[in-house]
C-alpha cells in the first residue's frame, strides 16, 4: 500500500517544503498583481499622453472692473506675470499688457485690445498665452486664405498669410493647442516679409485623425509636416523655415531628420521645445507625486501603443543631423517641458543661438514680445 500525505507523518522537512511551495505561491500571486497594476497604471498615465484633448479651458479669474485703457482682475499665479498676455472669456478676447497697480486680491494691467466680445464687471476670465485668437484677420487684421495641405490621412487644414518672399515659414503648433498659439510668430515673420503656413496636423480639430486615434509625440505628425513643406514648395517657396512650438518643436526637428532633402529647410526655430521625452515624462511624473515604477510602465506603454521609440525622440542623440541654423527659445520656468535637455541640445549644436527666458512654458513672446522680434529678426537675417 502507497503512502500519501494523509497518513504519513509530518516531518520537519515536509513541513519547510509545504512552507515553500505556499510561500512561493503567495509571492506568484503578489508578482502578477503587482505586474497588472503597473500594467494598469501606466496604461491610465499613457492616456494623458497620447489621447488627445481639445476640451476648454477653465475661467478662473475675475473681472473686478475696467475702463478703456485698463482692466482689474483677481489675482493668481497668471495674472500676477508681467509682460503681454490674452485674457480669454466665454465668446470674447483681449490683449492686456503691464500691470500698473496691484493689491493682495486683484492686478490691475493695461488693456491694449479688444478682439471679440464684451468685457463686464464679474465675467468670468482666464489668462491666456496664446496673446491673440481668431484667425489671422480678426487677430492680426493679416489677409489669408484657408487651404487644404494633402496628407498621408487626408487633407489637413492650414492658413496661408501670403508675403513677397520666396522662404516660407511653416508654424507648427503645440500638443492639444491650435494654430492660434502661432499668431504671436506669425505677425513678426509677415512683417519680415515672409509667407507663413500656419498647419494643423493628425488629430487637430479638422484634420484627419491618426489611425489609432494617439498622438506619437512629434514622431508621425512629422510626416504631415513634410507634407506641408511639399505644399510650400509646389505653390512657389524656394526653400522653408520651420517654427515649432512645444511638442511642434519635437515635431519639426524629427521632420528635419526624416526628410528626404533637407537642404529646403533653411532654418529651425525651436519655442520651448520638448526635445527629450523621457526627461520630460520623468518631470511631469514627479510633480504629480507618481513613482518610478508607474513611472517606467508608462513609457514602456507609451512606447508599445504610440509604436514610437523615445530614444529616437531625443534630439540630441541626432544632434550632428542638424545642418541648418537653429534658434532656441528656452524658459527657464518652464513645467511643462524638461528644458535642461534643450540646453544641453543647444551646445551640441554646430551653428544655434539661444534665448532664456523665465515666465513660463512657450512665454518667451509674453515676457517681451520686442525681444522676440528683434531676435527672430536677427536670426532670419543671418540665414541670408
């Protein structure tokens, strides 16, 4: 007769076995729990990576009182910076400038402009980068013309504000912004004399949407640039500059690389761009508090379901690519993107110019609007 573990005495070693083989089975248990909770949080972090979002922002402020050269408003983080900002509502917009007075609760600033709406006592309002909205007619009273850019997903929007010149600049927008944070570029390089294309790309509002629905951070919207760059060169542009803006300064330095002939792009302007994502990620995760593991998964997953490389998203493993000139826009406030990697790109860089700024995420124009403009002019000068 066979003995079995019911009727045979129960050994010290037994025991230690039966201990084990519980033990490593508890410790299997904890492992695929811990592997599917990373796996789910890094999934959640990845959506607000990818997914776009186009919902509207927040009024948060209000409005205390005003007159035709100045308006009060409570005072926040926002609306305490100096320099030339938007002040957004619900169906209106103004351009506001230096604050002349202030108290604990409210900044009184210049009011330069009224685009669109009423201003009233009590509106609800909100501080706005961008500087101007609408289009380049009711913000900048530039004519334009709306054309179609034909991509590898369909056509693509873009404003065409013509000019005499034979270099065209191609504005490329930020990750969930539109083609109105370019109007602020736009109004210098039109008075240089150069025609601007002001794009949109897969996933913008209009434009066709990737085929997964994801953004891939600069990596396939790219792709739609150069397509706008064969638009410019089929309608009379002798050869282009590329002004991106945030992850359209991702996007634009990928274009670079990736083009076939990259002799056309005579200049690269990069506005607070994300030049490294993983450093960008790895910043943004620690202010929300959020551990490296979850950290890691997210990219890993970000990786898997963007099918993008963030290696090859870091500009500066490419920096001897870059042929051309390229000026830099960095903020040293910046919280959005990981700006130390910018500078880093910049001194690998043969031929670059930077500016620092301190206000902000893309507010190098805000803090002082002339500078920009006499520094995108003595860049553009320097090309010819």
């Amino acid at each position: 007769m066979t003995a079995t573990d019911t009727d045979t005495p129960e050994t010290p070693v037994r025991k230690r076995r039966k201990w084990l083989r519980g033990t490593f089975i508890a410790l299997g248990v904890v492992l695929v729990l811990a592997v599917a909770g990373l796996g789910g949080a890094g999934w959640y972090f990845s959506n607000e990576v990818l997914v776009p979002d186009h919902s509207p922002s927040e009024y948060s402020l209000t409005v205390e009182a005003f007159d035709e050269t100045t308006v009060t408003i409570t005072r926040d983080e926002a609306s305490e910076k100096g320099g030339v900002w938007g002040l957004a509502w619900d169906g209106g917009h103004a351009v506001v400038g230096d604050i002349v007075s202030e108290d604990d609760g409210t900044v009184t600033r210049t009011l330069q402009n009224v685009l669109s709406g009423d201003l009233a006592e009590g509106l609800k309002v909100r501080m706005d980068m961008y500087g101007y909205r609408g289009d380049p007619q009711t913000a900048l009273g530039l004519a334009f013309e709306e054309v179609q850019i034909p991509t590898g997903l369909g056509d693509a929007p873009a404003w065409l504000v013509p000019a005499d010149g034979d270099t065209w600049v191609i504005g490329v927008h930020g990750r969930n912004a539109t083609r109105e944070e370019l109007l602020r570029s736009t109004e210098v390089y039109h008075g240089l004399g150069y025609p601007v294309l002001d794009v949109t790309y897969r996933n913008d509002e209009g434009a066709p949407a990737a085929e997964n629905g994801l953004m891939s951070l600069g990596e396939y919207e790219a792709d739609d640039v150069i397509a706008a760059i064969d638009y410019a060169l089929a309608n009379g542009a002798k050869d282009v500059v590329l002004h991106g803006v945030s992850m359209g300064g991702s996007t634009v330095a990928t274009a670079a690389r990736k083009i076939e002939d990259p002799s056309v792009i005579k200049g690269l302007v990069l506005d607070s761009p994300c030049v490294d994502w993983n450093s960008t990620l790895d910043m943004q995760a620690a202010d929300r508090n959020v551990i490296d593991p979850i950290t890691w998964a997210a990219k890993r997953v970000v990786e898997f379901r963007a099918d993008i490389s963030l290696h090859d998203l870091d500009q500066r493993n490419f920096a001897d690519e870059f042929a051309m000139p390229v000026l830099l826009f960095v903020d040293t406030a910046d919280r959005t993107v990981e700006h130390t990697a910018t500078l880093d790109f910049a001194g690998m860089l043969g031929d670059s110019t930077l500016v620092e700024s301190a206000s902000g995420h893309t507010a190098t124009w805000n803090e002082d609007p002339a500078k920009y403009a006499a520094e995108l002019q003595a860049y553009l000068a320097s090309l010819s």
